[in-house]
C-alpha cells in the first residue's frame, strides 16, 4: 500500500511540467549556493575603484557595482544568503506552528481556544510591519532576521496542523494506540505527526519562498543583510540609486529573486497536487 502511494506521487509529480520546472529552479540555486567557491570568478568583497559601475563584460559577467565589486560574484554568494535565511527562518516557523498546532488540535477545548486566539491576535498585524518594527529594535543580522522571520510567521502552520490533528486524531490507527496505552506525546509525535507531514512539507515550500522574499525586501530598505555581506536585496539597493546608469545592478538580482521564488511556489503547488488524495485515487 505505502509502495503504490509512493509510485502514484512521483507519477503525478513527474507529469507535471511546472512542479519539474520548479524543482530544476530550485536544484539550481542550490547547487549554485553549494559550489559558490568555485563559481565565483572574483572575491565578493574585493573594492576596485578603477572599474566602479563598469558594464557586463567577458571578466566580470554581471558588470560591477559603485564599489568596483564584481556584481556576479556577489549575485552567488548572496545565493547562500537567501537560502540560509528560507530554510532557518522557515524551519523556525515550522517547528512553532507545528507544536502549537499539534496540541491544539490534539487536545482541543480550553487549550485550543487560547491558542487559537492568540494566532487570531498574530494573524490581526501585518507581518511584515511587524518584521520592520522589531528589525528596528534590533541590531541588524541575518541571524535576528531569520529568527524574526521565523518568529512572526508561524500562525499559518499552526492553523494548518491544528486541522490535520482534528481530523487524524478521530482515526481508528489513534484509538487503537490509546488503547494500547500509548501515551499523549507518543500519540502527537509517533503517530498522529508523521501522518500530517505532507501539509507541512507543502506549507514548508511556499514558506522558503516567502521568508527569501522577505529578507531581499529587508535588505532592499537597508534594515537586512548588512553590506559588505552580499545580498539579492543589498544589491538592489545599490541598483536602485545608480538606475540610470548601472541597469544590471537591479536587473540580475530582480530576476534571481523572481526566478526563485517562483520556482518554490511552482515546487510547493506540485507537491501539494502530487499529495491530493483525490488525484492519487484517480492515478491508482
């Protein structure tokens, strides 16, 4: 039965060209991130005022930036930056809105009220002023902004989880560990937990997607990734005040951040299909 369900996912997943096309995206900025030493003709943070805002040319691919760094360079190493905050700032929100999710769905009556008025209080302020305000009382790193990313964008796991518990935990595999005598938390995490990952790993995705988008906004209002740092965002920064007259310095980094965040929805959507019970029925 697991075997057949695996098959059925990698089919649909297969079959869908814009699922593929996000994973290639995502492959490819992955391995880009991992072999960023290899990859990068010159050192990110090397000044050279002789060749400030010079074009793209065969020794620097993506042209420079005010400083004389090479744009290109840069654009890789800022790769690892996005990938660093998604993944940290989204594993963060994950493991939040999973334990809150978990036991208020598990346990439900008092319990789940107060925390699911509390994520109604969260949900009520716009989280990327709420980013911005407690940036502010920060000091500037990618470490508070994945923390903070991570901190202010659980709510929506937390919903998502707390329905797949209300609906797991009425289950007949859930009875019979309770009669077993198998106690609350082996229930949660052993059995009731690995049967709602799916919704998660798809929450988690799209999440990725976000949290780099949000970070190359930071970075863009100059509260995010400090230079000389690279960032996807920083270096729209610099695009923006040389836009007349340096276009690549907003353009490459545009597209890098277009392109990936696309390619995480686009992965997110196809996992998501791939997992709907309804096309795996029509598949089998």
């Amino acid at each position: 039965m697991v075997r057949r369900t695996k098959s059925n996912f990698l089919d649909i997943f297969l079959k869908n060209k814009l699922a593929l096309s996000g994973f290639i995206v995502v492959a490819f900025f992955f391995g880009v991130s991992f072999f960023a030493p290899i990859i990068a003709t010159h050192d990110p943070t090397e000044i050279n005022v002789k060749i400030v805002l010079a074009p793209p040319s065969a020794d620097h691919l993506f042209g420079t930036d005010e400083l004389g760094r090479d744009v290109f360079s840069r654009m890789v190493w800022g790769s690892r930056i996005s990938l660093k905050v998604g993944f940290v700032a989204v594993g963060i929100a994950i493991f939040i809105g999973t334990f809150f999710g978990a036991i208020s769905g598990y346990y439900g009556g008092v319990l789940d009220a107060i925390v699911m008025r509390f994520v109604d209080i969260m949900l009520c302020f716009p989280s990327f002023f709420l980013i911005l305000a407690v940036i502010a009382l920060l000091e500037p790193s990618i470490w508070n902004i994945m923390i903070v990313i991570g901190v202010t964008g659980w709510m929506g796991v937390a919903r998502l989880v707390r329905a797949e518990f209300i609906t797991l935990k009425e289950r007949d595999f859930v009875t019979a560990a309770r009669a077993l005598g198998a106690k609350d938390s082996r229930i949660i995490f052993g059995h009731i937990l690995p049967n709602a990952m799916g919704p998660i790993l798809v929450s988690a995705t799209l999440g990725v997607a976000g949290a780099i988008l949000t970070e190359s906004a930071l970075s863009f209002l100059g509260i995010g990734v400090q230079p000389p740092t690279p960032s996807w965002g920083n270096i729209l920064t610099a695009g923006k005040d040389a836009l007349d007259v340096a276009w690549w310095l907003s353009l490459y980094p545009g597209i890098a951040i277009l392109v990936t965040v696309l390619g995480y929805n686009l992965l997110g959507e196809g996992i998501r299909d791939a997992l709907d019970p309804r096309l795996r029925d029509q598949k089998g």
